[in-house]
C-alpha cells in the first residue's frame, strides 16, 4: 500500500462557484443546548464574501471551526483572510485555519494589525511559514490604508475600540461592500465637552471626540450597496465607547445612500429568539427605511 505524502491537490482544486454570496453559516443547535446558554456572545462573528473567482474570509472567532464543520461552505475557496483586530472572538481559529492550509500547502493573502501580531494570537510561524511549503502575502492594517488584492481593492476604515481596529470597504462585482466591525460611535453623546450619562446607577463621563469619530464612519460606507455592522447591545452603556448600539446603527445609515443592511455581532445582546431578532429587524429597518438583514440560527446566504 503506497501512502500519498503530497497534499498539494488537496487545496488547489475550487469547488465550482456560479454566485457572488455574503455568507454567514449556520450553528443549527437545539433550544436546550449549552452553547446557547454559555457561549451565546462567541456565535456569528466571521463571514465570508465568495465570489466565481475569490473568496474572503473575515475574522475567524471561536466559532469558526463549529459553525464551518456543521454548514461545510467552501472555504477552500477563500484566498484572503481580513483579521479586524486582535480580539479572541475575531481572531481564535486563525492558528487553525492557517495550519490547514499550510498542510495543503496553500498560499492566500493575510491582513490584520500588527498588534494582533505582537500578541501571539496568530504565531509568526503562520504568517511566515518557510516558502517550500506555503508563504503567505501579510499585509499589515494601518489608517487609510488601500490594499490590492487583484482584482479588488479594500480600503480600511479606522474604527474606534479598544484595540486597534480596522473595517474595510471593498467594490465586488460593481457593488461597494462595507465592513464596520467592533466600533465606539455613542449617538447619546452631545456637542458638549463633556456629558454625563448615569448607566446602571454608575456615572460615565463621556469626551466630546467621539462626536468626530461619527463622521468618518458615516462617510465610509456612503454609498455602499450592503454594509455589515456589528452590534452589542441595543441601547446606550458603558461598553458604547468601543461597541455600536443599535440607535448608532441607524444613525449611521439613515440618509446614508446604503440599500442593504446586515446587522450581526448581536449576541452579547443575550437575545437569541427569532422573535426578537425579528422585532429588531423591523425597528431598524422603519427608522432607517434600508434593507435589514440579520443572520438567524439557520445563517445567511446573501447575493449580491
């Protein structure tokens, strides 16, 4: 019995794709399963944008490898990985999925911020493997920075969280494709110096720059034919100075020019009912008069 020592086949070849898709898989798990009460705030971070040509994977979190094994989407086909910044549920299944593809020996295109470089939450290794196997393309993240990544163009968004943070905008197939991944936006903050905002019996002290932060976010994703958003929580908290609420959505989008909006990230929400998914829909979607889309239990396969 020979056995195959060359895994090169296993990678090079596509999976035919006829569709340019948003997707974000499925987790299928039961009412009474404990991930939905103990891991509710690590599901539906990472996404994929799959095109006949290309394919981009984002943010790979703690759930990456769950949600992947139980919808197996074709992630073979993803030649760029975009790390928004270097938190665990944005970054945890990196390590993995990079070992895999050096295992097939694979090269894709690799952007993320050098402090998630500087944290070891992807080995150097990874990134930087020996060229006989797989050398990775690593493009480090920076303030509006344009990436090629032929034959398409990302342009990051600088966002405003406790980490560094970038999203992107990208144009796929004539359509402009928006990223605003964890961000402070904080809408309840007014043209004062300083606000103080009683949260929980607490006081918070909020400073006057974020109102300027606003603005570049808006003037990002203009225009945009879908734009993904994170959200945390549904209305002002301590956490809105890295996180966006839903009220900082909508005043992202609304008169925005953008045709299509999905909001995902909404876990730690600690919702998890179609029914209140389905509620938030609905709100957003009157107050901003956009499209609004959010990834259910069964996912998302968007076509755009």
């Amino acid at each position: 019995m020979q056995l195959r020592n060359d895994y090169k086949d296993l990678l090079s070849k596509k999976p035919p794709v006829e569709w340019n898709k948003i997707i974000f898989p499925a987790i299928h798990i039961s009412e009474w399963d404990d991930m939905l009460r103990y891991g509710m705030c690590w599901l539906y971070n990472w996404f994929m944008i799959i095109t006949p040509e290309h394919g981009l994977l984002v943010d790979p979190g703690v759930d990456f490898s769950y949600r992947w094994m139980k919808s197996w989407y074709p992630i073979s086909r993803c030649d760029t990985m975009y790390i928004t910044h270097q938190h665990i549920d944005h970054v945890w299944w990196a390590p993995a999925y990079l070992e895999w593809l050096l295992r097939g020996r694979k090269m894709i295109n690799i952007m993320l911020t050098p402090e998630t470089i500087e944290d070891g939450n992807i080995p150097k290794y990874y990134l930087w493997a020996s060229p006989e196997r797989a050398s990775h393309n690593v493009t480090l993240l920076d303030e509006e920075k344009e990436i090629d990544c032929w034959p398409y163009k990302l342009q990051t968004i600088q966002h405003f969280h406790g980490a560094v943070c970038y999203g992107f905008s990208t144009v796929i197939n004539g359509k402009k494709i928006s990223h605003i991944s964890d961000t402070g936006y904080a809408t309840k903050v007014r043209d004062t110096e300083w606000e103080k905002l009683v949260w929980k019996e607490k006081v918070i002290w909020a400073p006057l720059e974020i109102l300027e932060k606003r603005e570049s976010l808006r003037k990002a994703i203009n225009w945009s034919d879908t734009v993904i958003i994170n959200m945390e929580v549904m209305d002002y908290a301590k956490n809105s100075y890295t996180h966006a609420t839903a009220y900082d959505i909508i005043d992202m989008v609304k008169d925005n020019d953008i045709k299509n909006l999905i909001i995902s990230h909404i876990n730690p929400c600690g919702q998890y009912t179609l029914e209140w998914m389905k509620d938030l829909q609905e709100f957003v979607q009157e107050q901003t008069w956009v499209n609004t889309i959010i990834p259910g239990r069964d996912g998302l396969e968007y076509s755009f």
